[in-house]
C-alpha cells in the first residue's frame, strides 16, 4: 500500500514528531562556551548529519508535503487575509502583485494588463492565488518556480490542473512538482508584453532560479523574483551547495542595475535588520531603513520591494567586499583579500552569526 493511502491521522503524527526532533535538535543555540574540543566538534557533526536527515526527509518524502499542507491549514485560520497587506506596483501596462501567503511567504502575479495575461510565481497557497487571479481578471498563463521546496511550489498541481494551457517553468535539476518547461540560465519566458530572464542561482537549492523582468518593453525598472536567494536585508541558507557557490549567486544579482526592484520569498525585514544592526551599528542606511520597516508592520504592510540599491548599503550578505563589514565582524578569516574563498568565509561567518542572533 502506498503511503497515500495511509490514514492521514497516523502520517502526520509520525511526521510531525520525526521533523520536530530534528528541529529541536537543529535550532539548539551553538554558541554555548561549555562545549569544548571533541565535544563540540562530535556536537557539530551531529547537528550536520541531523540536518541532512531532517532535509532529506522534508524534501524526498511525504513528510515535506504532510508539513507543508499543515503549514497551509494553519496560516489559512491564522491569516485569513493573509499576513501582510500587499501594495501592487502599476508600471505602463504591467502590474506586480504580491500575494501573501502561509505564515511570512509572498507568491507573485506578473500581470499584462492589456492582454489579461498572467504569471504567477511560486504560487504556495492556490486558494490565495486563484483569488487574486479572479480578483484581477486575468488568465493564468505560466507558472515560474523559483525551486522544489514545498512553501514556493506547493501549488502547482492543483493550478496546473485548474488551467490547462498553463505551462509550469523551472530548474530540471530541482524536482519542481509538476513542471512542464524546463529552464536553463539565461532562458527567456515571453508572455504578451513580458520578457521574464531565468538566472541560475544555486546555493539554497542545487536548481535554484531568479527571475528578471525586463523594465525595457513597458519603459519602467525591471523587476527581480528572487525566491530564497536573497531577501531584504538578508539571503537565504546554503542548503544544497557550498559558501563559494551561494557568494557567486549573490555576485550575479549585484551586477544588476541598482534601480531594480527586489521582490523576495519572505517578509523578513525586521528580522534581517536587526541582525545587520548587531554587525554594522553604525550603518545610516540601515538604521533610516529600519524605521521605515517598522512603521510599515506596525500597519502589517508588506515591505516589499527594495531596490537593489538600498540593498548594497545595509545588506550584510551583499557587502562582503567592504572594508566597513570586514572590519566590523573583527578578527577572522583574512577577509581583505579578493579571492572568492576569503569573501565566502566572511559569508559562512555572517551565517553563524545570524543563527546565533535569531536563537537568543
């Protein structure tokens, strides 16, 4: 018998007690001074292969998609409205609406207004998003996948089926559910007036994928869909590859134009700036950014989108070239050189250091 035939009952209890064990595990603070020599090393190589089981686990078994669906039922009585309140952009012709979803995810409508198409990307919550696609109007034409994991591509199937000439786009190397168009880097998706670039950014995933709406056909900034790559003030875990790989990620968002707007996958942003506040106390764009952060959740406003410009002047994860973080983060792995390892090193210390930030 296959395991979808199990009762749900015993499935999400065996689940929900093997994910929780490994979390509990996982998330224990590592900065504790009583761990020494072999015992913090024993320590973190246990927390490691933990890891992998617990991600094994959430990714390649029906355990992920029991959580994820819990995770659903949860945040659809929680938020009944969702979690923030979205503020849509209207350029000449094309309209982005955030949609938010679960407990702190944004999905996205990518909008032609004149031909009435639309692109969603990672569309988590299909409940929230066909809404909004019959709110606005609009014929859902394509599905972009920024990668595999449950609370970015839990909705494909049931939009896939919902509208049938809907094309599902994503990384081959990822395992995005239900997907129908492969995509490579530098591929383009062409919906109406819409010219949407995929750009490999593995790191998180192996297959991860940002999205680049082109600003150039409606005369207007371009647009960045950046998933778990990046976030406001923050980026996202290295969770299938290396700090090298994950740096050279970010490395290719930093050499877009400054005037693009970020739309991340997650309403992090006080959370990320506190964090940048512990690291550079100093930093003014940090601090005016901050304040406008918490004006905007005070009203529970979403905070998307930057600008990759505000980015580059208080995102810890995006300066590790400046001399002002590397002198703030003290003694460490020589940072001040410009070889790729000496900034992927600062990277994994900036990790750290968030890790231990968020577990006080």
């Amino acid at each position: 018998m296959a395991w979808q035939d199990w009762p749900a009952g015993w499935l999400w209890v065996a689940g929900s007690w093997l994910l929780l064990l490994v979390l509990v595990l996982l998330l224990r603070p590592r900065g504790s001074r009583a761990l020494r020599g072999p015992s913090r090393l024993l320590m973190a190589r246990s927390q490691r292969l933990l890891f992998r089981i617990g991600y094994s686990l959430y990714t390649r078994t029906w355990l992920g998609y029991l959580f994820y669906r819990q995770q659903l039922r949860r945040a659809r009585n929680r938020y009944p409205k969702g979690h923030s309140k979205a503020q849509p952009r209207l350029f000449n012709g094309v309209k982005v609406l955030p949609i938010p979803v679960l407990s702190d995810n944004y999905s996205y409508l990518i909008i032609d207004t004149q031909a009435r198409l639309a692109v969603a990307v990672d569309p988590s919550d299909p409940r929230a998003v066909q809404a909004s696609i019959e709110k606005e109007g609009v014929t859902l034409v394509a599905i972009l996948c920024t990668h595999k994991h449950w609370d970015h591509s839990g909705g494909n199937r049931d939009l896939s089926r919902r509208h049938r000439d809907c094309r599902v786009y994503g990384s081959p190397q990822d395992g995005i559910p239900y997907l129908t168009h492969p995509l490579c880097h530098q591929d383009v998706v062409s919906v109406g007036r819409l010219q949407i670039r995929a750009l490999a950014t593995p790191g998180h995933t192996q297959g991860h994928l940002v999205y680049l709406l082109d600003g150039e056909p409606y005369k207007g900034p371009s647009c960045l869909f950046s998933g778990d790559l990046l976030f406001l003030s923050g980026c996202g875990r290295t969770f299938e590859g290396t700090a090298e790989t994950m740096l050279s990620s970010l490395d290719t968002v930093l050499g877009l134009g400054d005037d693009t707007l970020l739309w991340p996958g997650h309403e992090y942003a006080e959370e990320n700036l506190g964090f940048a506040g512990v690291v550079e106390p100093e930093n003014l764009a940090r601090e005016r950014k901050m304040q406008w952060v918490q004006r905007q959740r005070m009203e529970r406003k979403s905070t998307c989108p930057s600008t990759l410009g505000e980015e580059r002047s208080y995102n810890p994860f995006l300066r590790t070239h400046c001399l002002a973080l590397q002198e703030a983060l003290g003694p460490g792995p020589d940072p001040t050189g410009d070889d790729g390892c000496s900034r992927a090193q600062l990277l994994e210390e900036l990790r750290r250091l968030k890790d231990m930030h968020k577990s006080k």
